[in-house]
C-alpha cells in the first residue's frame, strides 16, 4: 500500500511505520510514485490556496464524554496536554538519553492501543499521490502553526493502488485536500520549533468500505478519540 513514512532524528518513530495495535490503522511506504518529502519546518511556514479554502475545519463541541469523565495529562515539560477518558491510561516513554522527544501512549479501558502522541519530533513526511476522500475535519485550536492558523483533526481515506487506507490525527491543513493525485496523509504537525506526531491505532484493513467507518463515526467510541485529539493544546 501507499502510505507516508515519518523520518524522524531523536524519537525512534517506530510507530509510524507498522500497523499495529487491535484497531484499524496503517503505515509503511511503497515505492510508487514520487514521494513528496515536507519537514517540520516547511509545515510551519506555509500554506496552500486550496487548503486554506477547501480545508477551512470547523470548531469542535466535545461529545465523546460525560461532564466528569474526562482526565487531563500534561507531557512532563509542561508543553503539551490532552484531555482524556477518566477510564482510560496513558503512558510515556523518552529516547535514550540525550536525544529529543517524548512519546506518549493512550490505552482504553479494554487494554486496547488506542493513540500514539510524540512531541519534540524532527522529521519529514514522505508519500506518493493519491485520491482522498475527507470524512471528517475539525479545527485544533490549541496547536498554532506559524502561518497563525490552527493545526487540523482529520479523518480521511486514501486510495492508491495498493488499495484503500485510513488516517485518522492531527495534521496540517494541506493534508485535508481533497480529490486525485494530492500527497498521502502526513500525522506530524510542526508548532512553536517542535513537530507533534499523532496518529489513531487502527488495524489493518481499517475497515471493509468507507460505509463502515461512516457506521463507526457515529459511536462514542470515535466521539471519545476526536474529542481527545481536538483537545490536544501547546504551550
């Protein structure tokens, strides 16, 4: 399948490259196509015509929680916090020693991976075209990106000819295009000189037809991970 790899320097984003984890989800890289390779710094200084118009997110009402059923964890610098499932965990781990970055795990209350979050990411995103299909966007106010524009929620699908594929985090605006030959689906996000890596565990297919996920967006449990994406907030 034609997927973006993450190349990262600092966290070992090994996550980004293997679908793993009991949900739908996927990663790895094909070499068809030109790949399209953006760094961190290129999604913090630019924006396209097409995604500030086509891709322009709404805002978000929280729906996936009960008032009271929501934690807060913030990263262990301070610089980055989500609101969360109170009958949920999160878990995080660091590098070795000396390298940037922090990767947090978010698991639900069956033991299910459910999102990978790293922050302090130096990296560029990798992918050949292809036609995607938005099935859902919100704006993420809480991460500002250079052009003063707030970073993006995206559900989408993607096909190629290896077949289809779902993506489901936090992006930049350009990633939420829709229509044929657009690069593939980039979860890294640069704000305030860091990139933030997000991506939803997915098994792998994802689903059967886009029909299913449709049928699966209207869950709580897809409420639970917008909400708690959409929370996502930089210091």
């Amino acid at each position: 399948m034609l997927l973006p790899v993450v190349m990262a320097a600092g966290l070992g984003l090994g996550f980004a490259l293997t679908a793993c984890g009991p949900y739908p989800g996927n990663a790895g890289m094909s070499s068809a196509g030109s790949p399209v390779v953006r760094d961190t710094a290129e999604l913090t200084s630019t924006s396209s015509v097409e995604a500030t118009t086509k891709a322009s997110a709404p805002p978000h009402t929280a729906k996936g929680r009960d008032a009271g059923d929501a934690k807060v964890y913030t990263f262990p610098d301070g610089g980055l916090s989500f609101a969360y499932p109170a009958d949920w965990t999160v878990q995080t781990s660091t590098p070795p020693a000396g390298l940037p970055g922090v990767e947090a795990l978010v698991t639900d209350q069956y033991g299910k991976d459910r999102v990978l979050l790293a922050r302090g990411v130096t990296a560029g995103c990798a992918g050949g075209p292809v036609s995607r299909t938005v099935l859902d966007r919100a704006a993420a106010p809480g991460i500002p990106t250079a052009d003063g524009g707030p970073a993006a929620f995206g559900f989408v699908s993607e096909v190629s000819p290896g077949g289809e594929t779902y993506s489901m985090g936090l992006t930049d605006p350009r990633s939420l295009q829709e229509g044929d030959g657009v690069s593939s689906w980039c979860g890294l996000v640069g704000s305030g000189g860091d990139g933030l890596f997000t991506r939803v565990i997915f098994a792998d297919p994802a689903f059967p037809s886009q029909g299913a996920a449709k049928a699966w967006m209207k869950t709580k449990d897809y409420d639970r991970l917008k909400d708690l994406l959409v929370s996502v907030t930089v210091r």
